[in-house]
C-alpha cells in the first residue's frame, strides 16, 4: 500500500507524464496506463523507484487501480480535463516538480528514464504501445531465470507490485516540496497524511 508521500509523488510524476506526452497528440486511458507501465518497469530495471503503481494483466496491456485512481482525483481537483493539464498543473506543479528533481542525482536518473520513455513511445498509437508492453518479459523472485512475456500471462494476474522490489534508491522530495506539491495539486497536505490511498 503506498504511503501519503508515494502517492503525492506519484501524482505529480503523473502529471509530468501527462506534460511530456501532450505533443504526441491524443492520449487515450489504455495509453496512458502503457506509458506509465513502461515508465515503472524500466525505472526499476535500472535500481530505481519512482513511480509506486501496482499493475496487473488487463486485456490490453497492464492496468493499475492507483493509476485510475490519481488521474481520476486529478481530474476532480481541476488539474486535469481529460488527458490535458490545467494552466494551473502547468504552472504550478511542473515548475516545483523540475525544481526538485534539480540538482538531486536520483531524481534527475529517473526523470531521465522518464523522458526517454515518453520520447520512444509516446509517438506510438495505443496498439503499438501495447503490442511492446505485452513483449516485456517478467519473472518471479523465486524464478528469476525464468521469463514470460505480459502476453502469456493470464489476465488479471498482478505483474508489477512496487513494495517488494528492491531498489538502490527511490525518488524522493523534501517534505516542504510535498507540501507544495499537494496544495498545487489541489489536496490539503493534512488530508493527504491521514489517508493511505485513494
């Protein structure tokens, strides 16, 4: 389960997300779901943590509740009309978001993976992109060996779970900058403390 900071984290990353792919044209909710897919998996592949979504095999592609979650609670607050940013996510929560990953040596890691992903395939219509997160490979702690591709594996069988995967290190903001963060996304960052996830 995500803490209160994971979730503003993810939030905001989500958002940056939303920024780098706005040019690419029309997002859909299955290319999105793809995208941050993609952005989770190859973060981890480097020993990193930035994003705290957990996926399972939907039937096109991965899917993650949270993901559905945030973006919906983004939407209510104003700071997102459908797959856009508000002037206000724009201004606000991009401009704190870059400057916290400035000059933090992780931060600036997973922003880069993050850039690269959306720049490969934020490009591809929703079909293409799927088509690559089903060729992924994935394994078991207890198989590593052992790889599957996503399109092999039965739906609705879970695939990404942050909690148990280790990292070298994970993306992480002062909580001055969380605090800024959720009131730029619209939250009372004492709300956000009290909950879990949405």
């Amino acid at each position: 389960m995500r803490t209160p900071n994971q979730i503003t984290v993810d939030r905001a990353l989500l958002s940056y997300v939303l920024h780098l792919a706005e040019p690419y044209g029309l997002l859909s909710d299955v290319k999105l779901q793809q995208l941050c897919f993609l952005c989770e998996i190859q973060t981890f592949g480097k020993g990193f943590k930035g994003l705290h979504f957990e996926f399972f095999r939907f039937a096109y592609g991965a899917f993650s509740k949270d993901l559905d979650n945030d973006l919906t609670s983004l939407r209510r607050k104003g700071r997102i009309e459908n797959f856009t940013l508000s002037d206000q996510a724009r201004d606000e929560v991009i401009p704190l978001l870059l400057t916290s990953i400035e000059g933090v040596e992780i931060n600036e890691k997973i922003k880069e993976i993050i850039d690269a992903v959306v720049t490969v395939y934020g490009p591809q219509d929703s079909g293409a992109i799927t088509y690559s997160v089903e060729a992924v490979e994935l394994s078991t702690p207890q198989q590593p060996e052992f790889k599957i591709p996503i399109r092999d594996i039965t739906f609705h069988t879970t695939l990404l779970v942050p909690d148990r995967i280790e990292v070298q290190a994970e993306f992480t903001c002062s909580p001055g900058v969380l605090a800024k963060l959720n009131t730029a996304m619209g939250y009372d960052s004492k709300a956000v403390s009290s909950i879990q996830s949405w």
